[in-house]
C-alpha cells in the first residue's frame, strides 16, 4: 500500500514540474515574441464601382442612410465599448470617462472645449482623428503593442464610422423601443420564384451575390427539418406516413402541420430549454467544484 501511494506521489510530483517548466517556457515565449508593427497606410473611406463601402460588419449602399443600430453599433461595440461603453468598471480615461454608446455621453461637451462628436463634420471629429491617426501612442482604440485588448481597426469599418458622423451621427434608441415599420418589398427578377412575402428578401440577397434557390425539397425532408426546429425532435414515422399521404394541397397540409406543432408540448419544452440555458438554469454551479445549489421554487402544499 505504502510503495502505491509514494509511486502516486511521484506521478503527481511529475505532472506539477512539467506543469511549472511549460509556463515558464510559455512566460518567456511572450517575452521575447517581437511586438507587430502598427499599419500605416492612409486610412480612408474606401468605396467600390457598384457604390457600396465594404466593412466585415455590413455592406451597405451609398444610398441608403446609415442605422446606427444595425451599421455602426456592432462596429463601436467590437472596437470601444471595452474602454468607453456601458461597463463603468472599465471605462476611460479615469478623469473624463467617455462613453460612445449614448448620445448623451458623445455630444457631451469635453473639457477641450469640445465634444468628441461634432455632426455633421468628420474632419472636426476628435473620434475620427483618433480612429485614423497612423501614430501608435494616439490610434484608437489603443494598438495591439499597448494594451491586451488593443486591435487594428479595419479602414472600410472606419470609413463607416466617418460617413455617418457626417450623415448627422443619429443614434437610435434600443431597438425593442422602436415600434417597428413595414419595409418596403425589394425589387427581383424571378418573379416565379415567390410565395411569400418573406421570399422576397432572401432571393434579392440571392440575386445580389449572384446564386440561384435550391430546388425545392422532398416532403418527408422538409417535414423533419420543421420538426426539428419546432420541437427539437424528429418525426416519427407515423407521423411521416400520414404528411406523405395527404393529397391536399401542400401548402395548406403544411400549413396545419405547422400549427399542430406549435401546440405541442415538445415546441414548449423545445423553446424553453433556450431561455433556461440563458438563465444559466441548473442545479449546480457548473464551474470550479460543480457544487449543488437550489434553483428550483419550493413547493408546497
């Protein structure tokens, strides 16, 4: 028994020294890894033949107005709101917290004088000039070689940026406060194609990027794909059986399959699980040492 545990004491004696030796090798690794040079091409709004700025964030024609909260949101929130968003723990700098995701803390007079957005006028923009500096002390957000959470921004993302200041720097309020309006159908060319009004838009984005629909699918397989997005499970054969043998019109057999499901308890149990893995629902912590906690409301009676 004695020789067991000493043999256990030196394979965890092992492991704990291959442990230290690799963070040490890890530790000096980043040490002496050289910092990237920051990127000091001119960085100016760029835009294509067919009129439209190109951002990994959206691609959005010159005549369409810019959305805050679909265009350039997702760009500040990426880029600056770790320094100058909603999080007040991490906000910056420390004597004149600025923050981007309101209008009131953007329009905010500063102490220079001046707000950090001026709009209407980019070339005025103290956010603008900071975004386009080429000088690594001065770019924001701060570069990869000064801070962990430092990045590159991309110019076409920039060019977003500097186009809606210019635009009037509009921002938008949450969008579940927006009461929602009706978009107007885009243009296709096969016509065909539609029976919906929903299939307009996807195959206008198909045509725009040059692709064609797929053929439309067996019944049995688009039975299991609604399935499996309703209820999370697949139908049974049965069930199959009976949607293959419906001779009525496809579309109303559909159309009742559909609503049958969305009475079902698997589509609420299905639709359920989602909201309780946001909670973060379950009976321990699932972290550290998993321990039991108490989630569930007491019952009485």
């Amino acid at each position: 028994m004695r020789s067991i545990h000493t043999h256990f004491k030196v394979i965890i004696s092992s492991i704990l020294f291959l442990g230290w030796a690799c963070t040490i090798a890890s530790c000096s690794k980043q040490k002496t890894e050289p910092s990237s040079d920051i990127k000091t091409e001119e960085i100016t709004p760029t835009e294509n033949k067919q009129g439209t700025y190109h951002s990994k964030h959206e691609t959005v024609s010159l005549d369409t107005p810019l959305s805050f909260n679909e265009h350039i949101q997702p760009i500040l929130s990426v880029n600056c709101y770790h320094c100058h968003g909603p999080d007040s723990g991490t906000r910056l700098p420390e004597d004149e917290p600025l923050r981007l995701d309101s209008a009131e803390g953007a329009f905010a007079i500063r102490d220079s004088g001046n707000p950090i957005i001026v709009k209407g006028d980019p070339d005025n923009s103290y956010l603008i000039e900071l975004m386009e500096s080429k000088d690594p002390d001065q770019v924001m957000p701060l570069h990869p070689s000064r801070s962990p959470h430092g990045r590159v921004m991309d110019p076409a993302d920039i060019a977003l940026v500097r186009r809606w200041v210019k635009e009037g720097a509009n921002y938008e309020k949450h969008w579940a406060y927006i009461t929602p309006k009706k978009a107007a159908l885009p243009e296709i060319k096969n016509k065909d194609w539609i029976r919906n009004s929903i299939d307009h838009f996807v195959l206008n984005k198909l045509e725009k990027n040059k692709l064609a629909p797929n053929p439309d699918q067996d019944k049995a397989r688009l039975l299991r794909r609604l399935s499996f997005d309703l209820t999370g499970l697949p139908p049974t054969s049965q069930e199959v059986t009976q949607f293959l043998a419906d001779k009525r019109d496809f579309e109303e057999v559909y159309s009742e399959k559909v609503d049958q499901l969305l009475k079902a308890d698997s589509y609420a149990e299905h639709f359920a699980r989602h909201w309780l893995d946001v909670a973060r629902y379950a009976d321990t912590h699932g972290i550290h040492l998993d321990n039991y906690r108490s989630i569930c409301p007491t019952v009485t009676g």
